[in-house]
C-alpha cells in the first residue's frame, strides 16, 4: 500500500501506462466488457476472454467469450515466464 499518506497520482499512473503502450489494450477489454452489457448478456462471475489473447496481437474481432476466471487468469507458460 504505497498510497498511505497521501493520494493516489492517478494522472502519473496514466502517463506511464500510455508511455508502456498498455492503454490501448485496456480500452479493447473495455469495449469487449461493454459489448456483453449492451447485448444484455449477464457476466456475473465471469471473465470476458479473447479468443487471441491481446498480448499476442488479438482484437475483439478475433472474438471473445465468457470464461470462469480461473480459466482466464492462468496460461501455459515458457521456462521465461512468457505465454506459450
């Protein structure tokens, strides 16, 4: 909890995101999270995935699907540490 004393730089935490090129990527799952909203689909307890994950060059047209999130959040990985 590095924000005890004091608030939270969420301009300073924005900048870097952007500098990181993360921005786009959050603003994709944004839209894909807003797309089941707007088709009424319930995703209580569910997380939106990308068919092709946004790290490896997926977008929402690659498709997305409503998954648990303990399928979701955990992937094959490298001896690196990267996705396979």
């Amino acid at each position: 909890m590095p924000y005890v004393n004091k608030p939270r730089p969420y301009k300073h935490e924005y900048k870097k995101q952007v500098a990181r090129d993360e921005h786009e990527d959050r603003m994709e799952r944004q839209r894909a999270r807003r797309s089941y909203d707007k088709k009424g689909i319930d995703r209580k307890g569910k997380d939106v995935a990308h068919v092709k994950a946004l790290s490896k060059g997926g977008t929402n047209r690659d498709g997305t699907r409503l998954q648990a999130p303990s399928k979701n959040r955990s992937f094959r990985r490298k001896s690196s540490g990267a996705m396979k």
